[in-house]
C-alpha cells in the first residue's frame, strides 16, 4: 500500500502507523470523507489509492450516509447504493446537474 496518511485529518488522537487493520481504514474513510465535504481536497494520489479494490471493504463498512462523497466513493467501488441521509443546499437543489452529481 502506498497510501501517504494525512495527519491533519487527526487532530484528536496520533494516526496509526499504518492502515493494515480494518478498522483503522475505515475510520480514515470516514475522516477524509468528512473533510471533502467540507472543502478539504485531498491530493489525488490519495484519491486514486482509496478506489483501489485494497480498499473497497473499508469503503463498503463505513456507513458515513451524510457525506456526498461517501456516496461518491460508494460509486466509484461500483458498490450498492445506499439512501443519502443528508440535505441538499437550497441554492443547488433545482440544478440539473444535480443528479450526475
């Protein structure tokens, strides 16, 4: 694995050393989820590791149906969908392109 672990996405705790263990990738899923949907890109080096099938369990278990990219990752892994439990922002709600989203 050559995942490079963005320690911003840590600030309550160290980051594990390495992301062997299930649950540590799933809780990275869920962080780096969070902080895409809140405007915090990560680098596209982390983007094309995590659609990697290595990752496609940890994706599959988080659960996080809140993230818009949660959804997306789900996509990309060609897994089920699952129902978005988020809210969409008024000023985008009428988009047409909403949907390709």
């Amino acid at each position: 694995m050559s995942l490079r672990i963005d320690e911003s996405l840590y600030p309550d705790e160290s980051p594990p050393p390495d992301m062997t263990a299930i649950e540590d990738r799933v809780d990275y899923v869920a962080r780096l989820c969070a902080a895409w949907d809140f405007g915090l890109l990560p680098d596209p080096d982390v983007v094309d590791e995590l659609i990697t099938l290595d990752w496609r369990e940890a994706v599959d278990r988080c659960r996080l149906l809140t993230s818009p990219t949660y959804h997306l990752l789900r996509r990309w892994h060609e897994l089920p969908e699952l129902p978005f439990l988020g809210s969409i922002p008024a000023f985008i709600a009428d988009d047409p392109s909403l949907q390709h989203v």
